[in-house]
C-alpha cells in the first residue's frame, strides 16, 4: 500500500542509487538495437563552483531531452564533467594558504603550489557535480572528464601546435583586459562593467609654439553662437593619469571649429617643462563632435578605442604601467626617453608597436605611484598651472575584474592570439546556411554580430593554473611551439646547428581554450575512438546566452576546423531565471534563490518542474516560492491519485488494448491520454518546455484527477462489474502512460510510483527511465470525446455561475434546460447523476422558456438556466457586480493612462512596466467575467 504522504527525503537518494548501481546512466542504456544516437555534453562548470539556479534550469532542460530520447529508444549518451577555472581555482587554493597561514604562491613555488591545486581538486572539486545528482541528472558518471585531465591536455597540445604551425596561433603585443591584483589578461567575459559616480576633468593642452585661433560655434542655421581666441585644444578625460601616455588629439574631420589647427602640434600639460612633448592634432571619424568638447586624446596603449585609432593613424602607443597598475619605474631618465618620443612625433625616427611600447615616457617625479596616486598629482601639477579647466561630477562605467574586484586597466602586452578571424568564417556559413539552428531564433543574430566583428582572440594568461603553453624560446627570443620539450629542443638544434638552453613560456591557456574542443576532446580525441565515431557530432547544446561568444561561437570554431563537422545541428539558448519581480538575482540585493534549499523544502520534482513550466522562449522566468509550492502540491497530487486507484483495486492487466474499451468514460480518458502524451512529445521536441509541461500539467491534474476520478467514483462504488472491471483497468493503464510522459520533468516520484503499482499486475520491465516512451496514435473516439467534453463544459459552466453569483457552496440549485434536442436529451439522461453531484444541481427539467431571475449559460444548442431567486438576492447581486464593474474600470482606465504615458514608459524599470501591463491584463479579464454575470442576470 502506498504511503499516505510522499516525502522527497525519503525517496529521492535512495532511487538515485539504485539507478546509478544498475547503470542506467551509461552510454547507450536502455537504446533499441540499431537506435540513432543523441548526445549532449554538459557546459562544464567550474571545478570551484556550486549549484546556482542557472544551472538548476540548465541542467534540468538537459536532463528532459535525456530522459525523453532515452524512452524513446535511441542511443543516448550526456557527457559529464568540470572546467578547471584557471583564475577562479587559482584564487581559491591561494586564499586557503593564507586562510591555513602556509607559504604563499610565490614562496613556494610553480611546482608546489599546483600540488597544492590538485590536492584541493581531489577534496573538494567535485562539489557542484554531486550537486547536479541532487536534482536528478542524468549523465554517464563514468565517463566524468576535467579540462585538465590527462586526455584532455593531450588534445589541448595538439590543437594549440597544429594551429601554430597553420599560421592562426601567434604571439603579438596588443591591447588586452588586464586585472591588475592577479598580474594577468583575462577575457570580456571576466570584466564586469558597473555604474560609479566619477568624475570627468577637463584640461587645456596648449598649442606649440604659443600658436592661436579663433575657436567658432555656430547653432544649426550656421549662426554664429560662440567665438573666441585659443591658444589651445579642450580635453576632457576620465583617466588623468593616462594623459602622460598621449601619442596625438584627434578631432572629427568635419568639425569646422579645429579645422585651423588640423595638422599642428599641441602640448601635453605635465611633466618637465623643458621636456614637454608636442603631439599632433589628427582627425579621425572616432571622436563625436556634439560630445564634450569633439576633441579626444589619444592613448593607444590604455584605451580600446584609442587603440584602434592609433592603429589607423600610426600613432606611438607608450605603456605607462607595470603589471599591478603602478606607473613604469624601469628604463632610462623621463628626458632621454621624452627626446626619442619627440623625434618620433615629429616624423623623424621610425617606429613600431613593439619597440615604442618599450619607452618608459613617465616623467621621473611620477614613476613607481600607483595609478590613483598618480592621477591625484597629475591634476594637481596641471591645477598648479592655470591649465585646469573645471571637474565635472558625473557617473561613468567603469570596468572591474569579476573575481579581484579591482578596476581592469587596458594594457598593451605580448600574449598569445588566435586568428578568430578566419576561423570565424566557416563558423558564420554554418549557421547562416541552415547546418547549426539557433533556438530560438533570434540568437543567431547575436552570434552574426559577434563573429562578424570579432578581434584576435588572446589567449595566453599570466597563471599558474592551466595548459602551460607549448613554446620554448632560445637564447634569442625565438621560440618553437611544439608538442613535448624533446620535440622543441630537436628543432631548436636544427635551427641553431646545436644544442641550446631553452625556457619554456611560463604563461598558461585561457579556460576558454580547452573549452572549445570540449564536445570531441571529452569523447577521446585526438584518439580515433568508438565515441567519437558513434556520439560526435553532438544533438543539442544547450547554455546560456552569455557564453554564445565564449563558448558556443570557439566550439563551432574548434569543431569545424579540426572534425571538419559542427559540433551541434541545435544550438537552444535558455532565459535568465529572475526573481519573482523580475529582477536580476543578486548577492548584494539578498534576493538570489539557492536551487539546493528549493530542492531541500519542497523536493527535486517540483523544483525541476518549476524550472521547466516557465522556461519559454525568449523570456525571462520569474521565480516564486508560490510556483514552486503550488508544482509541490502537483507531485502531491499525482501521489494521491495513485493511491486513490490503488484503494479502488485499480491494477494493470495482462494484455490490456486501450482499443478495445466500450463505455464512453474510458474511451474518453484513453483519446485524452493520447492527445496529452502527442502534445508533451511535440513540445519536447520543438524545445517548448513550457509548453510540454503545461500540457502535462493540464491533463494529469484537470482531465484526469479532477474529472476522470470524479466521474469514474460511481462506477468504482456501483453494480456494474464489466463496467467496474473495465475501468479499473483503464485508470491503470492511463496512470501509467501519465508517469511516462511526466518522468523527464518529474523522475523520482514517477520511478517510485512506477515501483510500487509495479508490485500487482503484471510484472515490469526494469526502472521507468528505461521503460518505452508512449505510442498511442489511433486512440481516438470522437462520439465519447464529443460526449464527456459536453458533460465538462456543463458541470464547469454550473460551478463557474454559482462562484461569479456567490452561491452559497453548499445550497443545491435547481437546473432548467431550454430547447435540447435529442442528443442533448440523451447525454443528460445518461450524465444525469453526475452533473446533479459534481454540479451541486437538485433537480434537472426540460422547458420551453427561462424561468425569471435565472443565471443563464449556453452548451451546445440548449440554454441552461439557474433560477436563483430563492438562493441569492437578485438585485443585491446586480448592484455588487455593478459596483465592481465600476471599480474596475476606474482601475482600467488609470493602468491605461499610465502605460500611454511616455515618460513613465521611458523612465520605470522594465519590471514596474510589465508589472503595470499583467495589472492591466488581469483586471480587463476580471471586467469581461463581471459583465458576462451581469447578461446572465439581465
């Protein structure tokens, strides 16, 4: 007998093991022989992480299409497994050394210290994978694979040399995110760009030679506004301290006001005043005449788009800091190194991005401050001269290091790229020829705008943690990337005619690196192994929309270079999961949701189910206690439907054909079973998981439990033993087909109700996740459906008049029926006992016009009335309902003002709008009911 309650605590851990012991996890488990095969490779956490509620959704929609093709037969396999995080971890362990008062990184060393990292990943690395078994995951366990694992490495060396060798890996010094705590570039994906309050400081760079102009503004009919004499150029900067690096001032060509100056040189105010350096006035298409002054500062070497401008405009690019932030204290003398800056400025020496980045241009007075230090000094030197022309007060975005929290500094150094460019190319032609789908579809054009824009892709860091790149250098620089040192040191002796020392590069791969081989590495490669043939390419990815460029666009990158294959036909892109007012989570907000004390109070299938009922596409899921306890109370539901059939002698029987049955009630259920389950099956496989769980959710609970169990209580309780025996048989089949469909959202209370209505009837099969997925096409009786929708939507206009009319719950109502015909007549002498229970109806009669004072609903071609004169006061009623139609279209017409307000519209948060818009929509719903019972009453 099942338990009067299901608990989850109970359940769950133990069925869990039970499916890993009979490997049901396993590649291939459960396949049809011959099956076609599916797979998926899990978007690898970090090795540092815990489970967060965007992995809940993830991982969940995953395990759904897992579930779902495993019953269907086919070959599945979800690959497992975890990033090694080469910043995160490296933080982590280092903080513990400090926390357990060790050496630190430094003191002891490279080598000790990835002891120290491997000892922390054998201890605590595997926390958000035993997280993911919590919530019902799926994958095969045994094939568990790390970024840094030894197969793994392998593959990483081999890429990294080949694409060397094919001339798209290459080490260049150019503009890079640097985060000056951790000494090392990382990705955009690390830099977190957040709102301050600032400052922007304007500044006067004098002409050279104490030139002037007449500085002219006009107004849009060309009149003049403004006019007066400068011997300057306007700057307006929010980084002062960067000013020392200035390689020109670049203007709009079309901005008349500088046109006298175009080609002339101006002075940066700072430093020595007898070694003050002249830089010329450019134009370029970069700066904005209508903002600030239309003059910008070019810093090549501290700016990203001063960058490029310098790169158009050969324009110096001078590094002015070490790799903590500080100012440059290395090289020779300011006035040495300020005398090679002028002749370059002024055409007279040649230069390159290498060489110049090597002058230290720091006036001496400045060198070895860190940046905000300096910045002060800066200003304060410039102030000291008159040529300080106000501070502005205003809030600027301001990039920060994600994990350090320290503001990230452009910084111009070598590192290692790859040429994305070309390799972006196929990438782009197999999405827009139809070869990879994006879903939903409106993704891909985030994906075209990225690879279509894309920048050499650095991807060297400044670590310890990681794949230590594969480039030796000679005693001259030269290096020679190779797969082993004995290879580098054969080629270095072919290239210099002996032996040499060499030192291999120090420097580690970007994560995103190992990453990108990730759906064939995990499966064997460079190995031609049975996995790689059978489970690449693979069937779906499914992630985020943040990591379209950093993970899925390098995927398709890697994949198709090196499989010369996509290495996904469907590429399905999941919202962001919001609070319940449809705001980021945050730590700083208090509002974050833990997936894990969801799964702790109210269990993993309502968590799971949550997450899938309101994961449509395109939108943002908002996330409530209330969804989440009212899905609870789903799973409570089905358990006590379960039971409720059990007590009723409700068992399978050998043999059962759902074709075969003969009363209109079961031939009902049997048709409404079927269009569930084709419904479920479409959506799943449209990627429509809302959709699938709705339509499940919909059945289980409205068709069967609310009106298949009611109406079937009669039979169960009455004489007719055909009848009986037909329907018991009936309500078993059907619970089973309703554990199948929802045993991909919902795994642990189906397993177990599957085990436990297992032990009568029939013997099963195994577990249910390796049971067949239903197939009931041809389940149809369209005179039994046409039938018992008749009597639901009769019973469900009865209860919906009685609530819109406060009829009191218990008061029984008579029913009067006007113009019935025959078929109308038939259906409420066979249905007539079920409508008067279910409805709270005492009599049922036939008539030729609707009794006065009657609520009045239409079925069919009959008019239903509910005379109510000696149940409710008419009038009484009639006013309440007016009254709240009046309140409503008060409410009505303020929501509508509001939203037709343009500025409300532009300045709410996106939240209070749509928040105003379900208002609006409500009570406009809520108007329509009332005027619906105020006909019935006319």
């Amino acid at each position: 007998m099942l338990e009067k309650t299901y608990d989850p605590a109970s359940v769950e851990d133990r069925i869990y093991a039970a499916w890993q012991g009979a490997d049901c996890f396993a590649a291939g488990a459960g396949a049809k022989p011959g099956a076609e095969s599916f797979s998926i490779v899990i978007p690898p956490p970090n090795v540092t992480g815990s489970l967060h509620i965007g992995h809940a959704l993830n991982n969940t929609i995953q395990d759904v299409l897992v579930r779902f093709e495993r019953m269907r037969g086919k070959d599945v396999l979800w690959q497992p497994g975890t990033d090694h995080a080469g910043i995160a971890t490296q933080m982590v362990v280092e903080r513990r050394l400090m926390e357990t008062q060790q050496p630190s990184r430094r003191e002891m060393g490279r080598e000790k210290f990835l002891e120290k990292v491997w000892e922390w990943k054998a201890e605590s690395g595997g926390t958000i994978l035993n997280q993911l078994k919590r919530l019902g995951a799926s994958c095969d366990w045994s094939r568990e694979r790390f970024t840094m694992d030894e197969g793994l490495s392998r593959a990483v060396l081999k890429v990294f040399v080949q694409l060397h060798k094919e001339g798209l890996i290459y080490r260049d010094k150019r503009l890079v995110n640097w985060d000056p705590h951790f000494e090392t570039a990382i990705s955009d994906l690390e830099v977190e760009n957040i709102e301050v309050d600032g400052h922007m400081w304007h500044f006067k760079y004098p002409l050279a030679g104490g030139e002037t102009y007449t500085y002219v503004e006009k107004d849009e009919d060309g009149n003049i506004v403004f006019e007066e004499e400068r011997d300057y150029i306007s700057i307006a900067t929010t980084r002062p301290e960067t000013m020392l690096g200035d390689g020109a001032v670049a203007v709009h060509p079309d901005d008349e006001r500088y046109a006298p100056i175009v080609g002339k040189f101006c002075e940066i105010p700072v430093g020595p005043k007898e070694h003050r350096r002249l830089i010329p006035i450019i134009t370029d298409e970069y700066p904005d005449p209508d903002f600030g002054s239309g003059a910008v500062k070019i810093t090549g070497a501290h700016d990203f788009n001063d960058y490029e401008v310098a790169r158009r405009g050969g324009i110096p690019m001078y590094s002015l800091m070490d790799t903590k932030g500080a100012m440059r204290a290395d090289g020779a003398p300011y006035a040495q190194q300020a005398e090679i800056a002028r002749r370059i400025a002024e055409g007279k020496q040649d230069f390159d991005t290498k060489s110049v980045a090597e002058i230290n241009i720091v006036p001496d007075e400045y060198r070895g401050l860190d940046r905000y230090e300096a910045r002060k000094r800066v200003v304060a030197d410039i102030d000291a001269e008159g040529l300080l022309i106000e501070i502005e007060n205003k809030k600027i975005m301001q990039p920060f290091g994600d994990r350090s929290k320290v503001v990230i500094e452009p910084f111009l150094t070598d590192q290692w790229f790859v040429n994305a460019y070309e390799l972006a190319k196929p990438a782009l032609a197999s999405v827009r020829e139809g070869r990879t789908n994006f879903v939903p579809k409106n993704w891909e054009n985030t994906y075209f705008a990225w690879l279509e824009n894309i920048q050499p892709w650095c991807v060297s860091r400044q670590l310890w943690w990681g794949h230590q790149i594969p480039a030796w250098y000679g005693p001259d620089g030269r290096f020679f990337v190779e797969e082993s040192e004995e290879a580098a040191r054969a080629a270095a002796k072919t290239h210099y005619g002996e032996d040499v020392a060499l030192e291999r590069d120090p420097d580690v791969l970007d994560t995103w690196f190992s990453s990108a081989l990730w759906p064939f590495s995990t499966m064997g490669w460079p190995d031609e192994t049975p996995e790689v043939s059978r489970y690449y390419p693979t069937s779906v990815l499914v992630t985020g929309f943040d990591i379209i460029f950093f993970w899925v666009a390098r995927m398709m990158m890697m994949g198709l270079h090196f499989m010369k294959e996509e290495p996904f036909s469907t590429v399905y892109v999941h919202a962001l999961v919001r609070d319940e007012k449809g705001q980021k989570m945050s730590k700083s907000k208090g509002n974050v949701i833990d997936p894990l004390e969801l799964v702790d109070g109210y269990g993993a299938d309502a968590t799971r189910f949550t997450l899938a009922a309101m994961a449509a596409q395109g939108r943002d899921i908002k996330l409530s206690m209330s969804r989440v306890e009212g899905y609870r109370n789903f799973v409570t539901k089905l358990w006590n439907a379960a039971r409720f059939l059990e007590m009723n002698e409700c068992v399978r029987v050998e043999g059962y054909d759902p074709k075969t049955v003969s009363t209109s009630l079961n031939r009902w259920i049997v048709g409404e079973t079927a269009k569930a389950v084709a419904d479920v099956t479409r959506s799943i496989g449209d990627y429509k998981f809302n959709e699938a769980a709705n339509h499940a959710y919909d059945f289980v609970w409205g068709t069967f439990c609310d009106w298949f169990v009611e109406l079937a209580k009669p039979v169960f309780s009455g004489a007719d033993e055909t009848a009986k025996t037909e329907t018991r048989a009936t309500a078993a089949w059907a619970l089973d087909q309703i554990l199948k469909v929802l045993h991909p959202f919902m795994p642990f209370v189906t397993e177990e109700l599957w085990s436990e209505t297992g032990k009568t009837g029939p013997a099963r099969e195994g577990f249910l996740m390796l049971s067949e997925w239903p197939a009931l096409e041809g389940l149809s009786f369209p005179e039994a459906e046409a039938e018992l929708n008749w009597l639901v939507a009769v019973i469900s206009s009865i209860r919906s008049v009685r609530t819109e009319m406060n009829v009191p719950a218990g008061a029984k109502v008579p029913l009067v029926v006007i113009g019935a015909d025959e078929t109308t007549r038939a259906c409420i002498a066979a249905h007539e006992a079920a409508i008067q229970r279910l409805g709270r109806v005492e009599t049922i009669a036939l008539a030729d016009a609707v009794p006065s004072s009657s609520a009045q609903f239409v079925v069919g071609e009959a008019v239903w009335a509910l005379p109510l004169a000696d149940l409710i006061d008419i009038g009484a009623e009639r006013q309440r309902l007016g009254k709240e139609a009046g309140k409503l279209d008060g409410e009505i017409a303020g929501l509508e003002k509001k939203l037709g307000n343009a500025q409300f519209l532009a300045k709410a948060p996106e939240q209070v709008v749509e928040e105003q818009k379900a208002r609006l929509a409500e009570a406009k719903a809520r108007r329509a009911r009332i005027a619906e019972a105020l006909e019935r009453l006319s």
